[in-house]
C-alpha cells in the first residue's frame, strides 16, 4: 500500500528498465528533451549484459569490434550522462494502470508505482523489461515467508539486524561468500555458511579467504540442505531443520537467514497489466512499438512483431522508432529529424559529452 506522504513524480516517461534498450531509449527520449525516470530492479544498470555476462566480450554492437558487458554499460550510462536522466535502482516497478484520458488528442497519465512504493505519474511508458525483473531465488522451505522482512533477508539487512547475533548465510556462490566473510568481520557474533557441499562456485583467491575464515574460526560452515523450518514459542524464527548429505536430521539454531541462492529473471507484474501478449512477450506494432494500450510502448528482448531478433542492435532500433512516436504523439504532431553532428540544439544538449 502506497503511504500517503509517498510524493508522485510526475514526468513525461518513465522507462521500466535499465538494460541496454532502457538506457538507450533514455538516451533517445533525452534527444527528444522528454523528462525522463529509469527505474531497475537491480541495483545497477546494464539488464543482462551487467548481470548474466559481464565479463565476456560481445562482437557485434556496430562499431565496437569487442565490448564486455559491463563496458557497454558503462558506455551507454556515459552516453546518458548529459541528459541528466535520473535512475531508481532496486526497485520493481509492481503496478501499473491508466489515470486520465486517453484519447491521440490528449493523451491520458499512466501511474506506476514500484514495489518500494516510489510513485510516477508519466504521459508515456516504455517498458524495456528484457526477461523480466532480476529477483533473489527463494529458499523453498515450507512457511519460511512469514519471517521475511524480520528474520529473514534476501537484501541487505541493517547492521543493527545481525550485530551480536547468530547469522546463517545460505548458497554457494560469489555472493554467499562474501557476505559471509563481511558479516564475519563486521561483528555478527557467529556465522554459519550453509551450502549442499564444501565446494563453492568462487574464484581461487575468493576459497582461500573463506577457507583462512573458517580455519580461525570465524565462520562455520554448515553442509546440507534446509527442509523446515521451527518456530520458537514467541513465534519467533528458532532454528532450520537440515537435511544432511547422510539423510541425517540436525537442527541449526540461528537468529536470522540470509538466502543468496542467485537471481533470477521473472516477468512477474508485467504479464498482469492487461497488455496483449504472445508466449510471454508483449505484442507491438513494430513502426512505433506501441503496445495494444496507447501511450505504452515496448522494445527489447520483453516485445515481439513478426521478424524480431533478440540482439542488442535491434533494441537500439526499437529504442529510437519509441523515442520518435512518443515525441510526436506528445507534441500532436510530426517531430523532424535531426543530426546530433549539426543540430544545434541537440549539440547544446549534448555539450559536455564525451
Ligand atoms: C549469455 C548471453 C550472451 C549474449 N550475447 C549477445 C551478443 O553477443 N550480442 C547481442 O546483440 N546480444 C546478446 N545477448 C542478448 C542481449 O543481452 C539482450 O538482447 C539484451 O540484454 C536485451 O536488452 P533489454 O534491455 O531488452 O533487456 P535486459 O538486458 O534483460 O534488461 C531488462 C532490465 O529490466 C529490468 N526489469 C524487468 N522487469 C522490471 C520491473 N517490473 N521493474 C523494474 N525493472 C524491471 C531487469 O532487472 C533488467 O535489468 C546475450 C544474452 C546472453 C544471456
């Protein structure tokens, strides 16, 4: 439920994603000097190429023979910069529904309201989604969700949460590790890794920390699965029943949980929004990418028109032909073409670049 002292933005679009279609078709809109809000549920830009590949070099984005895909994040955020686009990471944009008219001649308001409760009023969406929202995987132990939020964290809790307390960190992977090893240093009284096996998907120098940890003791690595979950008599969160590799039963007492199991996309809320969809990709006329709702656009790997292709090049495309109709259906007419290399407004609104 949205507080009422929660204050709207009003802007003229709002874009729901910050991979490379979000933040080139803030880029375009910027051109199109449409105030413009990015909202991401990751805590940093760049979707896919950020999250799945950040590392590894992509080779066909026009003029960059070999881009990481981090590189091309910061790219794209740099190319940003002049407009002064502002971003809202880690939130999820939950709701979104009609508020006003919405008729070509006056165009209607769209609100969107993020599952952090920021609230946008926009005269336009794009909804550059890509394979959904990034979200922490759950722990799939039975009744586990009615301490979320008190004892049980798939975000970063606050220190006063886990100073003096017993701490358990489950998963396998880089992020598990680490906030181990932080919480381990930064005064958690104990800390329990729990992970299926004692071997962790992290690099050499990474292992050779937590094994140092846990050889001074520091952490305590827990092996097995989790398959309940056991309430004090205050209805407090006592301890997790383990399932260990033996199939034996031991129960790990623990004052809060923290599951890092990894991300995983989910298209989510956007599938409820009553736009048309096909096999889970938002239908658009590809000439505007207009959604089946006015005034909501969509582009990237999330639309599909006969003859998509799920390349980056192509949501730099979608990005632009966006950027236009949402210019010209705001302003109730055509918008000319303009060069950035001759454009004396768009070099003023550029100047600084580069
Ligand atoms: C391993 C791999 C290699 C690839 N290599 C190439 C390549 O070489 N060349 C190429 O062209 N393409 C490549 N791709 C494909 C390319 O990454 C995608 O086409 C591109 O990322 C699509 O961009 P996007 O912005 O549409 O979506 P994404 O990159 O998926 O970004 C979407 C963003 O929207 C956010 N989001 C979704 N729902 C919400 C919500 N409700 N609220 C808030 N935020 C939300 C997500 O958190 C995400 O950050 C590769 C993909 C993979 C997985």
């Amino acid at each position: 439920m949205a507080t009422a002292a929660a204050a709207v933005i009003d802007t003229d679009v709002v874009v729901i994603g910050a991979g490379p279609a979000g933040l080139y078709a803030a880029f375009q809109l910027g051109l199109q000097e449409l105030d413009t809000h990015v909202v991401d549920s990751l805590p940093h830009a760049g979707g896919q190429c950020a999250e799945l590949y950040p590392d590894k070099p992509i080779y066909d984005v026009p003029g960059l023979p070999a881009v990481s895909g981090r590189e091309l994040t910061q790219r794209l955020l740099q190319q940003l910069r002049p407009l002064a686009v502002p971003l809202h990471l880690g939130q999820v944009v939950a709701h979104l529904q009609a508020d006003g008219v919405d008729a070509p001649s006056a165009p209607g308001r769209w609100r969107l309201r993020t599952a952090g409760e920021l609230q946008f009023a926009a005269r336009a969406v794009v909804i550059a989604a890509g394979v959904g929202a990034f979200l922490p995987r759950r722990l799939a132990v039975p009744g586990l969700q009615a301490w979320e939020g008190t004892q049980v964290h798939y975000d970063d809790p606050p220190p006063q949460s886990w100073l003096d307390r017993h701490v358990v960190v489950t998963g396998g992977g880089e992020a598990a590790v680490r906030l181990a090893l932080r919480l381990a240093e930064a005064g958690a009284a104990r800390v329990t890794l729990l992970h299926r096996t004692d071997r962790f998907a992290i690099e050499a120098a990474l292992d050779e920390q937590l094994q140092s940890a846990i050889g001074a003791g520091w952490i305590r690595l827990c092996l097995g699965q989790p398959i309940g979950a056991l309430a004090g008599e205050d209805g407090s969160l006592q301890a997790l029943e383990i399932a260990t590799e033996r199939d034996e039963r031991l129960s790990l007492p623990l004052d809060l949980l923290l599951p890092r199991l990894g991300l995983h996309p989910r298209l989510g809320p956007i599938a409820d929004w009553g736009l048309a969809l096909e096999r889970k990709h938002l239908l658009v006329d590809p000439l505007t990418l207009q959604t089946s709702h006015s005034g909501i656009h969509a582009i990237g790997d999330v639309v599909h028109y006969p003859g998509k292709r799920k390349l980056i090049v192509c949501a730099f495309h979608e990005a632009t032909l966006a950027a236009f109709a949402i210019a010209e259906r705001l302003r109730g007419g055509p918008v000319p073409l303009e060069y950035t290399t001759t454009s004396p407004r768009l070099l003023a609104l550029l100047r600084g670049a580069g």
